[in-house]
C-alpha cells in the first residue's frame, strides 16, 4: 500500500470515529466521506444554490429530459450533516419525474441517513428547500442554466 493511501485510510478511519461519537450512523458517514453526488453537471437545465441560516451553502445541479431529473449533483460547503444530506438527495431525486421530486420530504432523507445528531437536523431541511428551490426555479423558467 502506498504511503498516500496508508494516510488516507488512516485519517477516514479517525474521521468516521469522531462521527460516530458525534451521533452519526454509519451509513450518513459513508455518504459523507464518498461524496459520490458531489460535484457539478457542465450541461444542466438548472443550476440553483441557496445558503441556510447556519451559513452552509448549497448549489444543486440538474439535468432535465421529459419532466424527469436524469442527473442531479450538488456542491455543499458545510458540515459532514450537510454534506450527507444533500448526497442522499441526489440519489432520492434521480430518475424520478418533477411531481414526484417535489414530494420529497425530510423524513425521506433522515430514513437513508438513519441517524444525525439532533443538532444537525436543519441540515436535511436546507437540503430539500434547496432542492424544491431548484425545482421551483426550473418550472417557472427563473432557473439559472448554465450560471
């Protein structure tokens, strides 16, 4: 193993302890260190952000085909609750139609997440306004493409 990775490891594994002794599960952890939705979409439909009251920031992006989400990625600079929140949203909101995106509630995020510190339940709040946000924008044609 190189000495790079062997760091790596080290310090996902010293993170993942200090999460779970902050009241994460293991799962919320594994979204937050693989951040497998984090990043952009160079060709989206809808490019939205929204900044919650705690400061984190959110930037969602969406490709839209036939009134169904067929990608989603999303940019967090906030907290591992933040960050896990909105990971587990993208993966909610692919591949399902508008109507069906906007039902998304924050219990659907918790329920994937299965625990966060109560403290860090705003987080899944600022991640489904900031998704109903976009798909707001995107429908009323106040979106962003390409911004």
């Amino acid at each position: 193993m190189s000495e790079l990775k062997q760091i790596i490891d080290t310090d996902a594994d010293s993170i993942r302890e200090l999460l779970i002794g902050s009241g994460y599960s293991d799962r919320a952890i594994t979204y937050y260190l693989d951040k497998k939705n984090m990043g952009s979409l160079p060709d989206a439909d809808q490019i939205t952000e929204l900044t919650g009251v705690c400061g984190d920031t959110m930037k969602i992006y969406m490709k839209v085909e036939d009134g169904r989400i067929q990608d989603a990625r999303i940019q967090v600079l906030g907290c591992p609750g933040a960050v896990a929140s909105a990971m587990v949203a993208m993966d909610l909101i692919r591949g399902r139609t508008l109507d069906e995106a906007k039902r998304l509630r924050d219990g659907d995020i918790f329920r994937v997440l299965e625990q966060i510190p109560d403290q860090k339940q705003h987080c899944i709040r600022l991640t489904n306004k900031t998704v109903q946000k976009a798909i707001e924008e995107y429908e009323s044609g106040n979106g962003r493409k390409g911004a």
